[in-house]
C-alpha cells in the first residue's frame, strides 16, 4: 500500500488535475457573469477532436512539425469558443434556458466528432495516431496552474473581474451602474470556451495521441463539481481539482495492485483474493463527485443571478 | 436642466405614461407626487435609460438627447437612486460605488484612490460610510448614503431619487432632507419621486402631480397646500381619517409567550416576543421595514420550520407553536400576507381558482365524493367574494395578473374573510393600493374587529397603523421596545422608537 504514495502518484494527480482546472476555470468566468456552465463536457469535446484533428493534418499533410501542436491546441480552444459562441447567443441573446440549452450542446457533441472523423479519416469515432514528439504534454500543465493566480487577478483586481462578477450577484444594479451586462456575459462564456477546449486539447493531443469517441468522460461535469466544491473561488477550485485529479490517480494505482477483501468479494460473488474489478475502482471520482456534490458543500452559495437571464424592463 | 417633452410609454396593453411633460429646473428640488401607478418611477425610469420611451423626447441642458441606457443617462450627468437598492450585496461599498466606472487602468483597479475619493465626496457632502464595508452588513439608511455616493462619485448633476424616504425612520428623513438642502447648496438638482404630501411640503421647490399616467399639474411648493395636492392626486375630495368606534374587547384570542424565530444561520429575526391580540381589538405593530416583522407574522401563520422557533404560540389557550399552516387555518387563523404576488395569489391562475387557495381540499370546494372540485360551488364562492369586496373587473376567468394591485388585495383579503377567521394576521394590506381601495380595505378591517375578530396588523406605513390600531407595539431589531396607545403617542415618539431609542 504505502509504494502507492510516490512522487509517481503526485505526477499523476497534477496531470489528471490539468483538463480539470482548465475546464473548471473556464466554468468559472462563466458562471461568476450569470450563465450556468453545464455545457463544459461539450466544449472539452470540441476542443479534443478539433486539437487532434488540426494536430494530425498540421504534422503529416502539412509537414509543420513542432509548430503543429501548437497550431493543434489553438484550434481546439477556437472550437471551444466556436460552440461557446452558439450557447452565449442562445442564453444571453434569446434568453434560453441554460440548462436545458447546455444539455443539448453536450449531445449534440458526443455525436459530431464521430460523424466528422467519419467524413475526414474514415473512421468512426476516433482520430489517427499523431506520433509521440508532436504532441504537447507540459504546456496545458503550466498554463493551468499559471491560470489560477491570472484569474484571481482578473476576478479580484481588475474593472472586468469587478463588473463580471457584479453582474452574476446583480445584474439590475451593473445596469443601473452603466455596465453592459450583455457585454460582460458574452466574454465570460467565451472566455470559458476558450479555457474548457484547451482542458480538451491537452486531454487528446498531451495526454494521449489521438481522440478517441467520448474521451472526456464527464469531466467537464467533475470540472463543474470542482468549481461548485470550490465555492466559485480560483484557489479553492484548484484544490478541488486536485482532490479530483488524486482520487482518479489512485483509482488507476490501484487497479491490479489491490487484492479483493473477503467482504466484498462475497458480496460481488468473486473468489477472495482476486483483482478489485477495474470498473469499480474506475467509479471512485465519480462516486466521490456525488459525495462532494451532496454533502460537504452544503453552504456553497452560488452567485446570486446565476442561470437568470436579464430582463431589462419588466 | 432636465425636462421629459410628450413622453408616452406602454406596458403591454398599460399606457403607463401618457404625453408626460415634466421641467426640472437647475439648482432647484423638484417633487413628482402621484398614486402608486400613477408613472412617476416610470418617467424617471425613462430619464434614467432604464426603460425605452415609446415616443417623445428627453431635454438636457436644453438639447435634445438620445438615452438608451443607464450608461448615457450618467455620461449626461444624470444619476438616480431607485426604490429597492441597486446594490450588490456580497460586494464592498467602494466596489459598488466604482462599479462601472473604475479608477485605475483596464489591467489594473486602483481600489486605493476609489477609497480617497469616496471619502472625500463623504466629507464634502456628509454621508459618513465605511469604504471597505460589505453592503449586506450595513443598515438601509448606510445603504441609501452608498447609492447617493454612488450617483456622486459619477458627477451627477440631476439626482433622482425613488421613494427614498420610504425605508427611514421619521428622524432618518429629518437628517436625509437635510442632507439634499446641502446638495443643492452645492449646486446640484435633485427630483425626489415620493406618494407622501408632508414631505413633498417639507422639501421641495417644485412638484409635479402625477394620475393616470398623467401630469395634471406642476406648481411652485410655496403656492400649493397638502389639500390641493391631495386633489390633484386623486382626482376628487378625499378623508383619509379611519371612522371606528371604540374597541369592543374581549379575552385573549391569540398569546404569544417569549417568541424568537432565528434563520437558518442563526440570526434571530425576532428576539423574546410576548403580546397578546384580544377579541374584537385590532393590535398594530410599528417599525422600519426588515425589523422582523416579516418573520413573526410568517411564524404565526405557520410558515416558518418549527425548529427554527423557540418559545410559544396559544389560539384561544391552546399551544399551536408545532401546529403547521393548514391546521391553523382550520383552527380560524386567516393571513392576508405582505407580498401579494410571492404568498398571496398564483398570477397566472384565475380569480376563481385563487379564491378557494387554502379551501382547495374541502368542502364545499370539493364534491361528496371528496375527490373532485365542485366547479360550481367555487364558482359561488368566487362571484360572492367578487361582489362582497368589490374586485373589478368582475370576470372570474381573468388570471390574477390581468387585476389592479389593490384589485388583487381586496380579492386576497375577501377570500381570507371568508374563512370567517378568529384571528386576522395582516401585513402591509395597502401597499400598492390607490386611495379609493384604501378606505374601503380599512374599512373592513375595522368591521371584522366589531365583529369580535382578534386582528394583528403590520404596517410600514405609520400613519396606517396609528389610524387603525386599538393599541400599538413598536417593533426593533427583532424586540417589542414600545407599547402605546396610539390616540396619544405622537409620531416623535413612535419614531424614536423605530429607531431604537426610548
């Protein structure tokens, strides 16, 4: 058990932490202007085809080389602004609801990567491999953590941070202070789509090699549980982040590396002494998600206009 | 310096203004008095860039100028404080002053100068406040000081003011007033929006009457008299003193023995109450909104979580403090709620279906059989309180929302007659509510104390509470610090009270 705790482990935790952070950045400009973020997980999976995709044609049709997964993650945050572009027009311009609205795009978007690779690859779902040295591993890494103190900064000790956040507790009064709260929101959606595509792009084109159908399994929703456990607050949420990120390493640690006690192997009708079966372990995040989510949050109070739209005259 | 020409303005099929012209002459303090409804928050509204005019159009320093939002109306040096604070409540005061208008560059707020300047407009113009405090924290006249500072801090020249008197103690309007003398001492304009002819005569230069969503008249104050304005207002002769004969008092119908009520986080809202509400008295409680009247009228009519109460509540001796809300109003509890809309009425529900809310599972709404709605017997009941109460327009099958303010209230209020309750908890049963409405509500208040009901009354507005009431509680932070007889307590001494002091 103790071999468990390694310098490995932490390694682990920060890269597993990174899609997260971004994403839950990201959710949190977002949300901190008024626009519930339950959209993340599609925005993360526009930006993990979209990075792939544009990665594996910059390298071998293109032959860009090391330029190419540069150009790679700068198109998977173009696609999260793209979709977060739509979702803006809807919630803030049509005024729709943000739940149902950030749902569909979620939908909507475990199905367009698998019909575009069809169109572009040929092949249903997953993009082609990109090889090892074109691929982007440590710069999401740094701007992730480098995007907690800029986004402190901006929430805290800027006129935009000032006017986004008071258009989240009182869109009414930023009005009447001359705020445009339209404005304001526009930017905080799209700076999210910005944010969750690159927690996206490093996921298929750092993390691994290529996109594979639904790569992101629900991590837009674990970034959204961690900006909620973190109180809508930068720091916080990256401590959730990490928390999430560290339970998802010691699932993967612990796959094979636990025997199966006797309780629980009756129970599951194994032979004691087997392998925990992998899809248990691989359920602890989102167990621990819902335990979070449920029972330790408890006061958590959300900006106050969060998921209203504005109405000007009423 | 400002002036509305022919401006019009519809809500839906509301002309809430109509062919308004309003002159607001500089340096000067100018009243606009109306009815509520009458489209003076609109108007100004329309100033402001809040709402968009139909038609018509906006004069500044003599131009004609275009106004689509708060933003213009503030680059044209105008500024308004409205009626429910524009405030952000978890944010600090020097936050909310500069929100919009920041010190410092894009990339970086410079909250240090914000807090020099702000004390140095809190000095020129006498509005102590703490820079670094956050606005949930403050009480509402601190709050009402943050909004003018507000205003200030953007150099307004023209301040308009929306009711702001209504959230002060009578000593807190004494020191506002002379805060606005000081401004416009300091040159600037001030149009304060008010219903209250006292201080319309106390304050201003000019006024405005507003009806209908029209101006009837504009005088000079030193020409005008509490009478004519009243007039003007109201479109006829109006006697706004309540006829009732002496209380016919019996025993105590409703006791209630060292209340306190606390929220969710612990705060007590009502602190160690005791009073009793006799048969046939009306018993009125007096104090500045947000004192805890809201939580002990809710806590009597069952609305709060009994956790959240200690101490006890007896109907006619018996304790019902664990009681829920249908069983007391079986027991004869009726509640004419202070927010019509949020605990009184379903808007978009007919007058029908809202006169049997609170009797929709018994007879003789529901059929024998106890399952079905008798469609006419609710029908009955809807046509008889439509025409006891006098709710116009009569058709039963228009949603609540298509109905008057003082429609709605006389409709909750007969509905809750009916109940032919022994206890009556009443909030703020006017507001809202046009004159004529008053009187005729005030009216049957009266009648159902001489009917022997026990009636419990709050009311923000005190000349409402010392008219009706048989004997008054003055309610402070969450205490009863005063009990008066309201025949002799003067508006000094309850106002003292209001505010906490003996």
């Amino acid at each position: 058990m103790r071999d468990l705790f390694t310098i490995a482990l932490i390694w682990s935790t920060v890269r597993l932490a990174t899609p997260l952070i971004l994403a839950a950045l990201g959710g949190l400009f977002s949300e901190r202007s008024g626009i519930i973020n339950i959209a993340l997980e599609g925005k993360m999976l526009a930006g993990a085809f979209t990075a792939a995709a544009v990665t594996y044609a910059a390298d071998s049709k293109l032959h860009l080389g090391a330029a190419s997964p540069w150009i790679g993650l700068l198109a998977g945050m173009s696609a999260g602004i793209f979709i977060a572009a739509i979702y803006a027009i809807v919630c803030i311009r049509y005024k729709a609801d943000q739940v149902v609205s950030g749902t569909a795009i979620n939908i909507l978007m475990i199905g367009v990567p698998g019909f575009l690779s069809g169109a572009l690859f040929l092949s249903s779902g997953s993009t082609p491999q990109i090889p090892k040295e074109q691929l982007i591993p440590w710069a999401p890494i740094i701007i992730a953590f480098a995007m907690v103190p800029i986004t402190w900064y901006v929430l805290y000790r800027t006129p935009f941070g000032l006017r986004l956040r008071s258009v989240g507790e009182n869109p009414e009064a930023a009005d009447a202070a001359g705020v445009s709260v339209s404005r304001i929101r526009y930017s905080g959606v799209l700076i999210a789509g910005a944010l969750a595509g690159m927690g996206g792009a490093y996921l298929s084109i750092g993390q691994s090699s290529l996109f594979t159908r639904n790569m992101t399994s629900g991590r837009g929703f674990i970034a959204l549980a961690a900006l909620i456990f973190g109180k809508w607050r930068p720091v916080q949420t990256l401590l959730a982040c990490l928390l999430f990120g560290f339970t998802e390493a010691v699932s993967i640690q612990m796959q094979g590396a636990i025997k199966l006690p006797a309780f629980f192997a009756t129970l599951l009708r194994q032979t004691p002494g087997d392998d925990i079966p992998v899809q248990f372990i691989q359920m602890v995040p989102y167990l621990l998600t819902i335990i979070v989510l449920a029972g330790f949050i408890g006061s958590s109070r959300p900006p106050r206009a969060l998921g209203i739209p504005y109405q000007k005259e009423k | 310096m400002l002036e509305l020409r022919n401006i019009t303005k519809r809500f839906g099929d509301v002309l809430a203004n109509d062919n308004v012209n309003i002159v607001v002459k500089p340096g000067t303090i100018h009243a606009i008095v109306g009815e509520n409804g009458a489209g003076k928050s609109t108007a100004m509204r329309i100033a402001y860039g809040f709402y968009k005019a139909d038609s018509g159009e906006i004069i500044v320093d003599g131009q004609a100028r275009q106004i689509n939002s708060p933003h213009d109306a503030i680059a044209l040096g105008i500024g308004m404080v409205h009626q429910h604070f524009m405030l952000v409540s978890t944010m600090t005061v020097a936050e909310n002053i500069v929100l919009g208008a920041e010190p410092g560059s894009e990339i970086a707020l410079d909250l240090h100068k914000a807090t020099t300047d702000i004390q140095g407009l809190s000095e020129e113009f006498k509005l102590a406040v703490n820079p670094h405090a956050v606005i949930e924290h403050l009480s509402v006249g601190q709050q009402q000081r943050v909004e003018l500072l507000k205003a200030l801090y953007r150099h307004a020249r023209v301040l308009i003011l929306d009711e702001p008197t209504a959230v002060l103690t009578p000593q807190e309007v004494d020191e506002f007033f002379a805060i606005l003398r000081g401004m416009r001492q300091q040159g600037k304009t001030v149009v304060i929006i008010t219903h209250k002819l006292s201080e319309v005569l106390a304050i201003s230069d000019e006024v405005t009457v507003m009806r209908d969503g029209r101006v009837v008249g504009q005088v000079a104050t030193k020409d005008t008299n509490a009478a004519e304005l009243a007039r003007m207002m109201v479109g006829r002769e109006v006697l706004l003193r309540v006829e009732k004969p002496d209380a016919d008092v019996g025993t105590a119908e409703l006791s209630v023995k060292n209340l306190s009520v606390s929220t969710s986080n612990g705060t007590k809202r009502v602190n160690d109450v005791s009073f009793e509400v006799r048969k046939g008295e009306i018993l009125g409680i007096a104090g500045v909104e947000g004192n805890g009247q809201t939580e002990l009228i809710e806590a009597l009519a069952g609305l709060i979580l009994a956790a959240h109460l200690t101490g006890a509540i007896r109907l006619e001796g018996r304790d019902i403090t664990r009681v829920n809300a249908r069983a007391r109003r079986e027991l004869g509890i009726a509640h004419i709620p202070e927010d019509r809309h949020r605990r009184g009425l379903l808007l978009d529900f007919s007058l029908a279906e809202n006169s049997i809310l609170g009797v929709h599972y018994r007879k003789p709404v529901v059929s024998t059989a106890g399952v079905f709605l008798d469609d006419q017997a609710i029908r009955k009941r809807a046509a008889q309180i439509i025409e006891d109460f006098d709710v116009r327009p009569t058709n039963q099958e228009l949603p609540a929302r298509a109905l008057s303010g003082g429609n709605q209230q006389k409709l909750i209020i007969g509905r809750e007659f009916e109940l032919h309750p022994k206890l009556l908890l009443v909030s703020q049963p006017t507001r809202g509510v046009d004159i004529g409405a008053i009187e005729f509500i005030h009216r049957k208040l009266v009648a159902l104390r001489d009917a022997g009901c026990a009636v419990l009354l709050v009311s923000a507005e005190l000349e409402e509470v010392t008219a009706l009431a048989d004997r008054l509680l003055i309610i402070h932070e969450g205490r009863i610090v005063g009990d008066v007889d309201p025949k002799v307590a003067t508006i000094e001494q309850i106002g003292l009270l209001m505010a906490g002091g003996h």
